[in-house]
C-alpha cells in the first residue's frame, strides 16, 4: 500500500472510530480528489463519509479556519485534521481564547510539504511532526535541515532594496487589490466578527478598490497579524491578483523573531508581544 | 489656511502639515506650557488631543497621511511617568513595529515621529516642533497616496 493509501485508512478508521462513539459530532478533514489542484476540505458527520479522508501533498487548505466558525461550532464537538503548521494556527486561537482545547479534537498528520513544487513555508519546515495532537497518523517524514535558513527570504529581499525601490514595487503590487477580502476570509485567525474594514462610522478604511485604501487595507490587515500570524501562506496563495503578501507577513514575523525572540503558535500558553510590553524595550527612533 | 493644489505644488510658498497626536497628561500639557510661556512654534502642527499615547491606533497615523499629512508624530509621557501607568510601554512597541511595516512597504520612516515630552517640557516641545517642520519642509510633501491617486485617474 502507498504512503498516501495507508495514511488515508489510518484518517478514516479514526474519524469513523470518533463518530461512532459519540466522541466527536463532526470531523474535518481533507478529500483528496482525483484531477483536482487541491484537496478540498470535507465535512464528515458519518462514519460512512469518513472513507472520503485523506491526504497528499495538495491539502494546501489550513483547516483550523473552520473552528471558530459558528455553524460548526453549533454541530457540537469538532475534530479537524491539521498538519503540523496548522497546529500553530490552533495554537494562536487557543492562546486567544477563541476556542476551548476541550471542544476540539487534533488529528495530526505528518506531512512531508504541500505543492508540487513544495510551497515556500515547506522548505523551511520545522514542524512536519505534528505537535499537541490528540492522535498523529501517518508514516515518519524527513525533518529539513537547516530550515531556520531562508525562513523570511522574502521579505529580506525586500529590504535590501531602496526605500524608493520599495515604495515602487509595493505600489504597483498593492494598486492590483481588488479588496476581494479572500484573504481575510481564509486566514484562521481574521476571527472578528465585524472587520475594521466594514466599519463606517467612521470610515476606517476606504472600499473602493483604490490605491489609498488598497494601502490602509494592506497595512492593517499586516499589522492586525503581527505576532499573530504563522505563516500558514494561505492569503498569499488565495489572492487573485498575486500579491505578495506572505512578505509582508514575513517582514513582522522577523520583527517578532529578532525582537522579542517570538514565533507565533509555537504553544497554547506563549504571550503574544503586542499583549504585553517590557520596560526595556527600546527608545531608539523616539525623540 | 486651506492649501490649495497650486501652493502645495510650489515650493517657495509650500508648508508642511503635520498632525501630532498628544496625550492629555504629558505631551499635550507641555505644549501647553510652550504657549504660556510664549515660546513660539511653527504652526505647521495640528494638535489632536488622546488620552494616552497607548490610545493611538496605528489607523489614526494612516488616516492622517491619506488626508494629506506630510509628517505624523505621536507624543507621550516618558517612560514610567505614564498616567495610565503602561499606555507609553505599550505604545512605544506597537509604534516601532509601524514604523517598520510602513518603510518596509516604502513609506520614508522619517515621516512617522515619536517622542517623550513630559508637562514641564513647554522648551522641549518648541524646539522639537522646529526641529521636525524643517525636517518635514526638507522632505517635501508626502505624495505617496495622492501620486496613487492619479495614476488611477489617468487610466
Ligand atoms: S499566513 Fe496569511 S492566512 Fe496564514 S495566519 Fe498569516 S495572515 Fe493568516
Ligand atoms: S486577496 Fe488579494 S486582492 Fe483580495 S483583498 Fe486580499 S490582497 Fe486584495
Ligand atoms: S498618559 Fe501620557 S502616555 Fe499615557
């Protein structure tokens, strides 16, 4: 039996195994489909429909965006399978108290890169083992070497260039902005019930798809995200018009490395910088 | 004065706006005693008036450039003299962490001011607003979102 075969029988023998107990109203999961781009995500509420689990190297989905919404919240306990990058975006939600680790199951699945050309965030994996699981399924994968190296190549790029330069390559980049919101819509951790965006009394941020509000959009979705994101890249990849925007998510989570020697999602119980502050910090820049 | 178009475009007559952010105990107070101790400033900046510098939105600093400040500066009290005890601390790391989001995305940093200026600085206050309007005057007018602007009303 292939790798992919067998990890597919290990999810659907679990997921069946939790809706028959009563464990679990409702599993998550991916349903690896034949000539499609992607596996796209399935809602199983039967044992039966369990059979449709699996895995392969197209489940880009990051699946714990799901959690906190409020018609599955209403079926009642929820497992979801998540990769091991996943976890850290269930990790931030739990951090948050958004979700309750109680009302959640983890079904981990090792995973050894998404894409066929493995996605950025792959190459600099360091988390293929899932951690914090309630059950892991799958065979052993390679854990990457040398995978801190590269990890904001991105966004590094950038920085080398001229502030000039900068201004020229993000203006063109962000005048493309359709303000779809895709990438507000599948980020795990846009959880807010009402986004600045739709506020207006007053009007926060303009709607039109116009280069001012494309640049107030694109700032504050950034820095709503700063030491929030995990870098799961999914914005990034649902943007119609390309943006890049997982070097923007790169630049604050740097920041957030270099400064306050944080990666977000590591664990449940880390304290985000931007809750709390240090005495110390730095007065540099401030006259 | 309203700036009209014509003079923004023409240097000899053009002034620089800068919205300054201040916080009521602290910033706001020393600007205070700046004018009753008749010590004059540029009336480049316009004062709006926060409770704490732990109030300032990142938003409030975007919205402020996109109606056309050439230069924002966000001013508290100094370290441990906060009224609210931790509104500065937590200000000072958002703000830094704004700064390098937006000269990240090509917004020149020296625009985007942050200072300590505790009530008895009315000297500090007026000599930084001098400092920072010749600064904005020597940068020239912020164009970044109006040049975006035209570039869509051209297509
Ligand atoms: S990479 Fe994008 S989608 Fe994923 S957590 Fe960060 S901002 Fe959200
Ligand atoms: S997904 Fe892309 S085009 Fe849509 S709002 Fe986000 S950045 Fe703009
Ligand atoms: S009251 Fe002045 S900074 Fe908080």
């Amino acid at each position: 039996m292939s790798p992919e075969a067998s990890t597919a029988q290990s999810l659907a023998q679990t997921a069946a195994e939790m809706l028959s107990q009563g464990q679990v109203a409702l599993v998550i999961g991916y349903a690896p489909t034949e000539g499609k781009r992607l596996s796209p995500p399935v809602f199983v509420t039967t044992p039966e429909e369990a059979q449709r689990l699996g895995f392969d190297s197209r489940c880009f989905g990051n699946l714990s965006v799901y959690l906190w919404s409020p018609q599955v919240r209403q079926m009642g306990k929820t497992a979801v399978v998540v990769k091991g990058c996943d976890v850290r975006a269930v990790n931030v939600l739990l951090r948050e108290n958004v979700i309750k680790r109680e009302d959640i199951v983890l079904i981990g699945v090792r995973c050894g890169g998404v894409g066929d050309l493995p996605a950025h965030k792959c190459t600099v994996c360091d988390c293929r083992d899932p951690q914090g699981c309630d059950v892991v399924v799958g065979d052993a994968v390679d854990q990457p070497d040398g995978a801190a190296e590269g990890r904001y190549s991105a966004a590094e790029a950038l920085e080398e260039k001229s502030l000039d330069e900068r201004r020229e390559f993000w203006q063109r980049q962000l005048d493309k902005c359709i303000r779809c919101y895709a990438c507000r819509q599948v980020c795990p951790l846009c959880y807010c019930k009402r986004c600045i965006v739709e506020k207006s009394t007053p009007q926060w941020v303009e709607t039109s798809a116009h280069p001012r509000g494309n640049l107030s959009w694109n700032v504050v979705r950034a820095f709503h995200l700063a030491g929030r994101c995990v870098g799961c890249g999914e914005c990034e990849r649902v943007c119609p018009m390309n943006i890049p925007l997982g070097a923007i998510n790169q630049k604050m989570a740097k920041l957030m490395e270099d400064e306050y020697d944080f990666r977000s999602g590591m664990s449940p119980e880390e304290k985000a910088p931007f809750t709390t502050f240090s005495t110390d910090d730095t007065d540099e820049g401030i006259l | 004065m309203i700036q009209t178009k014509h003079d923004q475009d023409d240097t000899a007559q053009w002034q620089p706006r800068i919205v300054a952010f201040l916080c009521n105990w602290c910033s706001y107070a020393g600007a205070d005693l700046a004018g009753m101790s008749r010590l004059s400033y540029p009336a480049s900046i316009k004062i709006i008036r926060l409770p704490c510098s732990g109030k300032v939105d990142p938003m409030f600093v975007l919205k402020s450039f996109e109606r056309g400040a050439d230069m924002v500066l966000v001013s508290g009290c100094h370290p441990g003299d906060c009224h609210y005890t931790s509104g500065n601390y937590h200000a000072r790391r958002k703000l830094k962490a704004f700064r390098e989001l937006m000269s990240f995305l090509g917004v020149d940093p020296r625009r985007f001011k942050f200072s300590w200026v505790s009530a008895a600085e009315g000297a500090k206050w007026s000599k930084l607003v001098e400092e920072i309007t010749a600064e904005a005057r020597e940068l020239g007018p912020f164009r970044t979102f109006p040049e975006a602007a035209k570039t869509e009303a051209s297509q």
